[in-house]
C-alpha cells in the first residue's frame, strides 16, 4: 500500500528527576548534599532509509514516544541519558509542525536525519544548589518535560521530471516504454492510482528520474479526484513534461486540456507553472491527430514533440531533450537552509513569560516558562516551595496581580494547584 502523508503526534522523552540526598558516614561529619542529577529525555529523530519509499509503517502510529531520563540517586550518582528514539522514513521526507505552519525538516539526502522533538533536561539533584550562604539545600528539581508535535509527515518523491496530464492521455505508456518502470494500463480513467517512478537512459550515458502522476482532473488543486494527493510529488522535479492526447479520442479539445492542467498546477502551487515544461504530442498515429496539432500549435507557444505511445514512435528525441534540458538546471532543494533555519529562529523569539486572567473568583496564571517551572518544582519542602515563590516574584507576577487588583488570600491556580495569594 502507497501512503505518502501522516499525521501524527511526537513526544520527546522526560528528562529524569533530580535526587535530594544527604551524605551520611561514620567518620565524616556534616557531609552536605549527595544527590545526583537527573538524565536527559530522549530525543526524536527521523532518519532517511532508502530501502524505504512509504510511510505505511507511520500509518497505524498516532503517538510516538521517546525514553524517559534515569533519575539522579544518592552519593552525587547522575542518572543515564535516555537513547534517542530514531524513525525511519522515506528519502524526500518532509516534516511540517501543523501547530505553527512551520517546516521543520526536509529530509532529502541519503542517511540526512534531524531532530523533530528535543527531550528535555534532566532535573538538578540538591548538590547542584549548594552555595556558601545554602550549604545544606534540601530540595532537587523535577525532570523538565520533553517537546510535544503534532507534525504532517509527506513523502514527496525526488524525480527530476514528472509527467502530468489528464487520466488516458498515455502517461504510464510512455514511463513503460522509456524505462523499465511497469505500471498498470487500461483502458479506463484512474488505472494508475499510485505515483510511478522509472529510471530513463538518455545518450551519452546520461540517467534520470521520471515520475508519472496519475489523478489530475479538474479541481484537482482543491481535492477533487486523487490530484490533490499526488501534486505535492511534482514540487522537487526539475522539468514538467505534459502529455497531451493531441487525437482527441476523449472528445475533448487538446488546447483545453493544456490550460486546465496548468491552471491546476498553478493553483496547488505558482512556483509549479514556472518550471521549464515540454509538451508530448501523444497518439499521433491516430486520425485527426495531426489536424488537431496544427491548430494547438497556433495557441501555444512552448517545445512541442510529436509522439505515439503505443508505437514507441519520436519517444528517443524526447529522452534526449528532457536529458539536455536536466543538463541546464540546477539542482536546487524544495526548502533552503536559510528558510528552514530562519522559521526555527522564528519559532523560537521570545514570548511573554506569562499571563494573568480571572475565571469566577480564581487568578489563572499561564505561560509556558511559568509552566516549565512549576512542572520542574518537587513541592516536598518548605525551601522548595519558598524558591518556586521567590521565581514567580522575580519573574513579576506578584506584582502584576497586586496591579489588577488582587487581595490577601484570593485563590490564585496555576495549571492544577491552587494556592492562596499573600502581599
């Protein structure tokens, strides 16, 4: 089975607990904190596998986890770091976080990985707070929790030519007969219902990739018929060949078919209408064919190569022009470096530390940092508890509720504790 995008929810590892410990020997008096610290959370990796070319094995999957930290244990021992939690996927892998639009990774080069989900840190454990004015802390942190996603996970093929065109213009006849690729052909509308990839010589020992696109129909760009699954695999090729049945053998009118595919190729996407494009003349042998031509070729000004499919006839002068045009452009990558790195500075600016709202009688204070710190906090102790208020006053949350108004002993919640607000 042929699945090409995922939807699915990434959960990085937890970073493990810090220990609260105390030295405690016969000969050695006073021994201060021995408490390790936490281990950090396992990341989530996607790695490319070329032996693989779906994403079925991602299909069944709605969470990914990964390992959570060792915990930190007495006499200063720091718990392990989880092992990253590695997810092989398809080369020409593209991973989008659907919460914020953004691209995180394109996953086009052999053995390329990224990281999706970073685990988070593992938790101090009561030695890493010793100072000299605090030479006896009793208090650790919790392990900081890791990235949460929900990421859209596309398959989008790395062919340096795609063949569009209108269902039984011949398409997979032709990546049938200019490679050893061999989809199945019939003679009725939607026979290929999965992209096909073939592996076409050229002269002068040259080779490259052609995919056959198969479920363009009008509306195609806005999900009507299968076009809207399969467009997305025509963003990396380099060169658009578009078959034409110039025979007009599905009544209909060979200049009407070009302008609806390329109305729907600009619509899915405009960068796609300014790709360098050949147009394939096909079923020439049939009458009226060349009557047909002669009046398109009046309308449209582009390279035009008469050919018949079934005959294997003019298919070589193709082969060698989409090769010499292949020769001509670059190579260029569906997302730069720069953008990819600019959307993750982006991603990243910094937020406002928290905010304060009023639901019935309660003050809600959120935030992500102030979540963070809450989350991290092991309200075991009295030091503890103090140094989680002594974060929120310098943070200045203290004096922000004074501003709004709040009074002594006014609930106060943050996620799920209560607590009681005192000036």
């Amino acid at each position: 089975m042929f699945v090409d995008e995922v939807e699915i929810v990434v959960e990085a590892g937890k970073g493990g607990d810090g220990c609260t410990a105390f030295r405690r020997e016969k000969y050695i008096s006073m021994g201060g904190p021995y408490g390790g610290n936490g281990g950090h959370g396992g990341d989530i990796i996607f790695k490319v596998d070329t032996g693989l070319h779906t994403l079925l094995d991602l299909r069944y999957q709605k969470i990914i986890k990964g390992q959570k930290g060792e915990n930190g244990r007495g006499k200063n021992q720091h718990g392990k770091g989880a092992d990253s939690l590695v997810v092989k996927v398809p080369q020409g892998t593209v991973i989008t976080d659907l919460d914020t639009g953004l691209v995180i990774a394109d996953l086009s080069k052999k053995e390329q990985e990224a990281i999706i989900a970073k685990g988070g840190r593992g938790g101090r454990g009561n030695t890493a707070f010793k100072t000299q004015t605090n030479t006896a802390p009793d208090y650790s942190e919790n392990g900081e929790d890791g990235e949460r996603k929900k990421v859209k996970v596309e398959v989008k093929m790395l062919a340096d030519v795609g063949l569009v065109g209108l269902p039984s213009v011949g398409k997979s006849t032709i990546i049938s007969m200019i490679s050893k690729s061999k989809p199945k052909i019939a003679a009725y509308h939607f026979t290929t219902l999965n992209p096909n990839l073939g592996v076409v010589r050229a002269s002068e020992n040259r080779s490259y990739v052609v995919a056959d696109l198969p479920g363009l129909i009008e509306g195609a760009s806005k999900g009507e018929g299968l076009g809207d699954k399969f467009l997305r695999h025509i963003e990396r090729t380099r060169v658009i060949a578009h078959v034409i049945d110039m025979s007009g053998s599905e009544l209909r009118d060979p200049y009407d078919d070009y302008l609806l595919i390329n109305k729907e190729l600009q619509e899915f996407n405009e960068k796609l209408i300014k790709k360098p494009q050949i147009i394939i003349a096909n079923k020439m042998d049939i009458l009226g064919a060349k009557e047909n031509l002669e009046e398109f070729k009046k309308k449209v000004a582009c390279e035009i190569y008469e050919v018949s499919a079934a005959t294997n006839q003019g298919l070589d002068a193709v082969v060698n022009r989409l090769a010499d045009l292949l020769d001509e452009i670059p190579s260029n990558p569906l997302y730069d470096e720069n953008q990819i790195e600019s959307h993750i500075l982006y991603k990243f600016k910094k937020e406002e530390p928290f905010t304060i709202t009023k639901e019935d009688d309660v003050w809600v204070i959120s935030g992500k940092e102030v979540e963070r710190i809450f989350k991290m906090t092991k309200f075991t102790s009295d030091e503890a508890i103090y140094r989680f208020a002594k974060k929120l006053r310098r943070m200045g949350i203290d004096d922000k509720l004074r501003e709004l108004g709040a009074k002594e002993q006014d609930q106060v919640r943050i996620l799920d504790f209560y607590f009681d607000y005192k000036e």
